[in-house]
C-alpha cells in the first residue's frame, strides 16, 4: 500500500532532500518547506521506497498537494 505524503500548509520548498527510488525509513526527511521565515521538514511516515517525488526546489505547495508517495 502506497503512503501519499501532502503539504499541511502553504510553502515553498526549500530543499529536496530524496530522489525517487530511494530507499527512506519512517521519519527520514523528505523534503524541507520554508514559511514565513520557518524550515519546515517534511518526513516519511512509514518505511519503503519513494516511487514518485511531486514537487521541485523553488515550488509553491498549497495544503493538501501531494509532495511524495511512498510505496
């Protein structure tokens, strides 16, 4: 079963830290989002295997985008 990750907020990302095919563990860092001067660090929720990466460095996510789907 697939783990669809979303923005919980309005952000630009800041950072991307995984690629997809990377093997990631529940609470690694996928991504890092920037809000009102804040890091925000998107993590895994479970462990697997990130089969699709949905945002670039420089993207605007609003909430509910899909970020990640880990599989």
């Amino acid at each position: 079963m697939a783990d669809e990750i979303r923005a919980e907020m309005v952000a630009n990302v800041w950072k991307v830290v995984t690629a997809p095919g990377a093997t990631v563990a529940e609470g690694d860092t996928l991504v890092i989002l920037e809000s009102m001067k804040m890091e925000i660090p998107v993590i895994a929720e479970s462990d697997g295997t990130v089969s699709q990466l949905a945002v670039n460095e420089g993207d605007v996510v609003q909430e509910g985008d899909l970020i990640a789907v880990i599989s």
